[in-house]
C-alpha cells in the first residue's frame, strides 16, 4: 500500500525499552510490525536512575557492558538526617539504561518484517469496520496506517492511553551525573516532607560518576536545589543533566478493543522507588504471548486481550504494585519522629536479618507478612493508624 495509507498487523506506540522488547519477543513471528518512535533515535534522552535487581539477568540475556556497577548497601536517610544502613542478598545493578533501550533494537533493526520510523508522532486513533474485520486506523504527524492492533508503549504521558481515557498521576523527576566522592558501594534515598511522593537519590554509576537526582510532585527546581545544597553540591560542576515524567498511583487498565497499554503507559511502576523495568518486561511477555494468541484466533477483543494480558498481569505484578503503592501511602504520612521511631525498631530487632533473607525491591510481599508479625512493629503500626486515621479508607480502597 502506499505511503499514505499503510497497513500492518501491529502497529506499537514508542520505542523504548517496552517497545523494542515487544518487537524482539514477535520477531520470530511472521507478523509486520510499526514501531513509531517520536525521538530521533532509541534511548535519547535518558530518563531513570538505571538502579535494578539483578532478577533482570534472569529476565533477559543481560550483556556484561551494560552492568555499570553493582551497590551493596542501601542507605536510608529520614528528614532529620537519622539513618540506617540496609544490606540484603540482591545487591542491585546500575545499568546503562541507553544501552538497555538499544539492546532490543539492535538484535531485530534488520528484521524485514519489524519497520522503525523515528520522528514521526502518533496523533491520534479510532476503530474501524473493513468489510467484517474491526481494525485500528492511526493517524501521524506523517500519514494514515491501519493495524489489527495497536500497543501503547508511550510513556507517562501516553497519547495512546489518554485517547482511552487512562490519565496518570505523574511525578516530575530531575537527575544531574557527576563527579563526587560518595560510597562507591552505596545507594542512597534521602526522605523529605518536601519530597514525600518518593525520595532523593545518590547512585553511583561508577567510575567517580554519581547519578543525584530525586521527584516530587510540586517545586521541582526548589526542592531539587534544597536537595543539592544539603549534599554540598554545585550543579555547575555537573556532566550533564535529565529530568522527565515518573508514573504515580496504581496498575490502570490494560486491556480495549483491539489495543493494550504496556510499561509507563499503565503505571506499571513501583510506588516506593520509582523504577519499573522489572515490571515492564515481566508484562511484555504476557502481552508478546497475548498478541500471539490474538492472531491465532483471529481475534482483537477487550474479553480476548484481557485474559490473556491483563488477568494475568493482575496476578503476577498488579498485587505487588498494590504492595509497592501501599507502602508508599504509608510512608508519605511519616514525621520526622516516626522515621526515627521505625529506624530504631529496624536497628533493635531481627528486622535486618528479614530484609536479608526475605528482601525483594520487586516483589516485597514475602518481606511485608514477616516484617507485621514483629512484637516491635505491630504497636508502632496500632499507634500510626490512630493517628492517620483516613489511611484506613484508602487501603481498604486499594485492595
């Protein structure tokens, strides 16, 4: 068909890590896949600390060069500069995250049946009859396409979601690289009132280079100065400098007519840190192996792509996202005394011992059952909840 009206089977919104993941994992399939990718090129700009469990080189064939460094420590700063330090068994990777959107890419950019078209924006989309088939008919800054389905991999501010009517709570994220002196070995939160959507962060890449950024949902450039001015730092001396979106809130809805959201796009991110990669690419395979179905039986249905995408992602990431989501809801409501209350019971009990044995920065529910049978914890939690009361409500509306 001609430029103007082109046609293919899957047409996927954004080509990043969830994108091209996607496209490799349908690249042995004989389906024809668009990928349209607003940016220039894969990975620019980057937008995350890169601070990942190691379960990701057992999710993909992780290459060596991508592992930047690896921390041993997780230290935990409250707002009155009382701290504790955590070490478990996971021992996170700093990856480079550019290199990880490439990584996909590179291993499919030549596949005759996978097209890239870079700087070329989704606009909008709509369900169309051709002859007895329901397709998607999508329209570009550049041309009209027509798909059998169409995957929402656009981010935090998806336009393919926001035509669904899924519109996400996003913190706003800003994150300098440079040269320091901090523990090479060590990843650090510092938790704020100011801050309190999540944390500021030291991640060392390696090499000298830290990564120091943090989000919030208000007075970014402020806090972010505040931020760096306690660290003793001068942002003129920084390498360079990101800022981007970060999604807040729980797991949306994945799964309409002929289309599915993926990655950002469905808040498939953890509440607690931020991150979400382990997330994504635990729910592209679910979508890879939902598209494959889907073509099997020719069919593009809500009920179809919902059994098998979004029900199965509801089991194995939503409950932990509730998890990540509730213990974020938790912490937002911390004073300075009860950080110094929780640290205190951390640093006189077994609790250490726990995070060392049942620790999991993806998968924390293990951690969680063991850490409120503790004798310590439970009249901390009895005192906490009578004085945040309303917090009641929003777990039981959560779960």
């Amino acid at each position: 068909m001609d430029r103007e009206q082109a046609f293919f089977d899957i047409c996927i919104i954004g080509g990043s890590i969830a994108g091209n993941y996607l496209s490799y994992l349908l690249s042995k399939t004989n389906l024809k896949i668009l990928v349209l990718e607003a940016h220039e090129q894969v990975g620019i700009p980057l937008q995350c600390a890169g601070i990942v469990s190691q379960k990701l080189s057992k999710l993909i064939d992780l290459p060596p060069e991508l592992i930047l460094n690896s921390v041993h420590t997780a230290k935990i700063v409250g707002p009155s500069g009382v701290f504790i330090k955590l070490s478990g068994n996971e021992k996170p990777y700093i990856i480079d995250r550019i290199g990880l959107d490439c990584l996909f890419y590179e291993k499919i950019k030549n596949n005759n049946n996978i097209q890239y078209s870079f700087g070329e924006k989704f606009r909008n989309f709509q369900i169309v009859k051709h002859y007895k088939e329901k397709l998607v008919l999508i329209e570009t800054n550049k041309r009209r396409i027509k798909a059998y389905m169409l995957v929402g991999c656009d981010g935090p501010l998806s336009s393919v979601g926001n035509i669904l009517g899924i519109k996400n709570k996003n913190l706003y994220a800003t994150q300098i690289r440079i040269k320091s002196h901090f523990d090479e070995n060590e990843a650090v939160m510092f938790f704020d009132q100011r801050w309190r959507e999540l944390f500021g962060w030291i991640v060392p890449e390696g090499n000298k280079i830290y990564r120091i950024g943090m989000a919030s949902s208000k007075s970014i450039v402020k806090n972010f100065r505040i931020f760096l001015n306690s660290l003793k730092i001068n942002i003129e001396q920084k390498i360079d400098q990101q800022g981007g979106l970060i999604p807040y809130g729980l797991m949306s809805k994945l799964a309409f007519e002929n289309v599915l959201l993926v990655g950002d796009s469905a808040c498939q991110v953890k509440a607690t840190t931020g991150g979400g990669i382990i997330m994504l690419l635990t729910a592209v395979k679910y979508a890879a192996n939902c598209i494959k179905k889907c073509f099997k039986l020719k069919k593009f249905s809500r009920k179809i792509i919902k059994k098998y995408y979004e029900n199965p992602c509801k089991i194995e990431i939503g409950r932990e996202l509730k998890i990540h989501y509730l213990i974020r809801a938790f912490l937002e409501k911390f004073s300075k005394s009860d950080f110094e209350k929780i640290f205190q019971i951390i640093k006189t009990s077994e609790i250490e011992n726990l995070i060392s044995i049942y620790g999991d920065m993806d998968f924390p529910k293990s951690f969680i059952y063991k850490l409120i049978k503790n004798p310590l914890v439970i009249p901390f939690i009895m005192k906490f909840v009578l004085k945040n009361p309303q917090i009641v409500a929003k777990f039981i509306r959560i779960l």
